[in-house]
C-alpha cells in the first residue's frame, strides 16, 4: 500500500475501481476558511497516513473569488482584498515545493483558523506554521510576493471551475464527475470507509444528486 500527492494539472484523473491492486485517484478542493473543507481534508490527510492505496490531488479553490460581487476586481487582481488567500497561496507552494511537508503544514493551516481562531491573512501566524513544519518561510513567501503562488492558486481554480463547474469546498473529483460533499465531523479511525464510500458514490452512482438530511443532531 502506498500514497502520494501528486499534480496532474491539466490532465484528466482517470478512476479505478477499488481492488486488492489497484488504488483510487481523486481530488479535493480547499480553502482553508471553510470549516467542512477541514472535516474531508482531515479524514483525506488521516486515511493516507493510515496506508490507504490513493492518489490524491488536492486542489486551491477561492471562496472569496467566487462570492467578488460583479463589476468589482477580482481576488486575481486585488488579493489584498481576500482573508483567505495568502494561506492558500501558502498551501500551495508547500503542496509543490515541499510535498513531504504538505500533510503537516496542510493539517496546520485548518487548525490554526479552526482550532485556534487564528487570522490567515496574517502573515506572522502562516510564517510561524511554515517554522514549525520545517518549510523554508522566507522561500515560500518569495513565491507568494512574486505573483507566482497566485498565479498556480488562479490556474487550478480556474480550470475546474470550467471542466467540472466547482464553485465551493470541499469538492470531489474523479473522472468526469464532481460532487460538494459536507462531512459532520472530524477524521475519526474509520475515515479510510468514509473517503472510499464518498468515491464510489460519486463514481458508481452519479444518478443521485442530492441527499441531505432535514435536520442535524446536535
């Protein structure tokens, strides 16, 4: 059994069918101001670290681009604007860069907007999570204040927002096919089933659109 983060930007992620010899391909997208986007990421990231036979690109989605009212610049052109983009652009460069650290740093930056109400856009808290994973701040910094990060976080949101109309997070992808999955709770021992049931769902019944329940227990 084994896993990696992989890139395969640009090309189609072709899903297999689980089998004893043959692993599962998806993405998911993020934007690590989204409380469930942690809940599906947290299980992604715990189900890898458990052993499971995936291979996953994860994908920056910006929820503050797709809430720019129109007529107004965009988070390509005034990043400034958007509290969450800085992390993103973060995440990123880490996922490309340092791709060993990414599942450290990735868990890191949803911990410190969920866990510890930490301001993303501060770039003293995303340098102090880049220290302690052992990611080179002043390296990805660099790329951010260069426009390059940018660049990479507005290709990809861009191109399945096109290809699989993505317009939220946490998305699935596999194939042709994408779903907004909510997940009600943090990754518990079991979040290898719930990842592998969220896939086949998506690729082995696409007949079902929607199933929400009325009401949360609380």
């Amino acid at each position: 059994m084994g896993w990696e983060i992989y890139h395969g930007w640009g090309q189609p992620f072709a899903h297999r069918k689980l089998t004893r010899l043959m692993s599962l391909s998806f993405a998911v997208t993020w934007d690590y101001r989204c409380p469930f986007a942690r809940n599906a990421h947290e299980h992604v990231l715990t189900g890898l670290a458990a052993g499971a036979d995936w291979r996953v690109a994860f994908l920056p989605f910006s929820l503050g681009q797709v809430h720019v009212e129109e007529g107004q610049p965009s988070v390509w052109e005034k990043p400034e604007q958007d509290n969450g983009i800085l992390a993103l652009q973060a995440g990123v460069v880490v996922r490309d860069e340092y791709p060993d650290r990414f599942p450290a740093v990735h868990r890191a930056l949803f911990a410190a907007r969920h866990d510890d109400a930490l301001k993303l856009d501060d770039p003293v808290v995303v340098g102090s999570v880049l220290r302690e994973h052992g990611v080179d701040e002043h390296a990805v910094f660099a790329l951010i204040y260069s426009g390059e990060a940018l660049s990479r976080v507005q290709s990809e949101h861009e191109q399945y927002a096109q290809s699989h109309t993505v317009w939220g997070v946490p998305t699935f992808i596999a194939g042709d096919q994408a779903v907004f999955v909510r997940l009600m709770h943090r990754a518990p021992a079991g979040a290898i089933r719930t990842v592998e049931r969220v896939v086949d769902l998506l690729t082995g019944w696409p007949e079902l659109n929607e199933f929400k329940h009325t009401s949360v227990p609380r």
